[in-house]
C-alpha cells in the first residue's frame, strides 16, 4: 500500500536505519531515522514562491522531544507538553548551523525542518539522529539544498575516541564534541572538554568526519530509490551590480575601513553606501536601475570583499591586528 524505501547501515556498532514513505507522506521530504531502539521523524516543506519583498532566507528549523518518546505522560497540574527545553532550542540551532549555508544562494523561499523524537532508548542521544533525518530529509526533497551532510558525536577517555557514546559512557569522558560536515569538509563543530590539546581536539574533529561518511553515502542511497524532482531554481547573477557598486564607492569603502574607529568608520561606509545608491537604484530619474533589496544585498557583499581582500593583503584586520594577534582581555 505504502512505497516505503529504506536504507539500514552498522554505525559504531549500531544499526541506523533511514526509512521514508510511511509517515508524513504529505510533506515535502520525511525521512524516518533509526539508530538503536531511538526513532527521531524529520519532515521538510518548503515554498515554491518567495514572499514579495522579503530580503532573508526564513529557514525555521523545530526540534521537539515528547514525554510519550521516553514513556512518560505528564501529570500533576501541568497535563500538557510544555514550551520547548533549553535542550530543544539548543539542538534546533545545532541542526540548524550545518544545513542553512548549504541552500543555494539567493534562495528565499520559506523552510521549514521539523524534527520530532518519536522514541528514545536512554541511550542514543536523538540530537545526532535528528541531524541525520533532517539531512537525509532534505536531500529527497527535492529542495536546493547542496547536501547531503551527517553528523557524530566523538567522547575521548583514556587516549581513545569513542563514536558516539552512549548516556553511560558520557558521564565520565573527558570530551563531548559533535562534528558535521559533508564529504568534502567540516561546517560545525561544538565540544565540551577538560582542558585536551590541540592535537587531541584536531583529532576528534578528524575521527568524527570519518566516522560520518557511510551515513552520507546511506543518504544519497535513500535519495536514489525516494528523492523527488529537484526544484526549479538557479541561483541571481549579481556580478554586473556588483563591479557597479565597486566601480562607484570602492575606493570610498577602502578608505572607510582602514578608519579604527567604529562610530567613524560606520558614518563612512554610510557616505558610500549613499552615493552608490544615488547612483545605481531604481528610481524615477533612473528607471534601469537596480532594486533596493538587491542592492541592499550585493552592497553587503561589496563591503566583505573589501575587508577580506584588506586582511589578505596586507595581513592586519581593521583595528590593526595581525592574524595571529589576540585582542588584549581587561576586567
């Protein structure tokens, strides 16, 4: 009845399986994640239309954990769920930071990622199974989404990495780091440790994008057999606008972020701002010109190229410091 596709792998000596078509089949992209006896459902919908006007990307990425997931039903006064935990906000920005740069660019469409944990075991934490599903959920889309990425949590004890421990495990580790990434790289780390070295911390981050990579590979198996047709879109050329704006106030931002002053430099890069946008957005007298928001944007982007190409060439960021150079600590 049901055109279920699913994908079962050994992760770390536990079995995951990615499952879709059975639950949710109405959103855009759901993926079913198993790994031990944790079940965490991630679904995805996302818009076919930009709303008018709108100058930022409206991912909005919900992790939610229910009492029914560990067994419990709430009692006494309160017979609801509650608002979302500390650990729900913190694990919906965990999930959050590793997908968002990979949308194509100029993509506004509004997103949504809601991941719910339908069963915890007291052992597999659901954040890392729910990076995972929201991944994998992503990709069958059909969304521009260049991923697919995954995600492990690395302990250390005793000079040896452990994949995701267990709750147990935890308790006593000298190191709690989450690593996700793609194939390619590293797009977000977060640890707690008990004063490590560097060399220990790289090698965490290493051993976590190891350990990852057949779960990539497991998703683009799932979105073989499940992914949609993939959405319409090609990412707006800006370049023209672009050598426009540095034609006009390139010179004018150069000089205004060599000023060390902030309350300075900012009046400045605001007098070049204006006089680009004198010149090149739309209005009455100019017709041809661009449109405000984009503008609004490819200024921006006009601003980083010349902070970073200033770092780059002559090695000292805007206040005067080096690369290398900390920023003096005063109570």
């Amino acid at each position: 009845m049901f055109d279920i596709k699913r994908v079962t792998i050994d992760w770390a000596g536990r079995p995951l399986t990615l499952e879709t078509g059975r639950i949710a089949r109405q959103a855009d992209g759901a993926v079913l994640a198993t790994y031990g006896e944790t079940s965490v459902l991630a679904a995805v919908v996302y818009a076919r239309k930009a709303k008018e006007g709108q100058d930022f990307f409206p991912l909005t990425v919900n992790y939610l954990e229910r009492y029914y997931a560990a067994g419990r039903v709430p009692g006494g006064y309160f017979k609801r769920e509650g608002r979302p935990t500390e650990k729900e906000t913190l694990t919906s920005r965990l999930i959050d930071r590793p997908i968002r740069p990979l949308f194509a660019d100029g993509f506004k469409n509004e997103v949504q990622v809601t991941i719910t944990v339908l069963s915890y075991d007291q052992e597999n934490d659901p954040d890392i199974v729910g990076m995972v599903a929201a991944s994998a959920a992503l990709v069958i889309s059909g969304a521009p989404f260049n991923g697919p990425i995954a995600a492990a949590r690395v302990g250390y004890k005793d000079g040896a990495y452990i994949i995701n421990p267990t709750a147990e495990q935890m308790e006593d580790f000298q190191l709690d780091l989450v690593v996700a990434g793609t194939t390619e790289g590293v797009m977000m780390v977060e640890s707690e440790a008990k004063e490590l070295s560097e060399e220990v911390m790289l090698g965490a981050v290493k051993a976590g994008h190891d350990s990852f990579q057949p779960i990539i590979d497991a998703i683009i198996q799932l979105a073989e057999k499940a992914a949609k047709e993939p959405f319409a879109f090609e990412s707006p050329d800006h370049s023209a606008l672009l050598k426009s704006i540095q034609d006009v106030a390139g010179a004018d931002l150069s000089t205004a972020y060599k000023i060390k002053d902030k309350a300075d430099r900012y009046a400045a890069v605001g007098v070049a701002r204006e006089k680009a946008k004198a010149a090149l957005v739309k209005t009455e007298a100019n017709p041809n010109g661009a449109d405000a928001l984009v503008f609004k944007e490819v200024f921006k982007e006009a601003e980083a190229k010349v902070v970073r190409g200033d770092i780059i060439r002559t090695g000292a960021r805007i206040d005067g410091r080096k690369t290398d150079q900390v920023r003096a600590i005063t109570s």
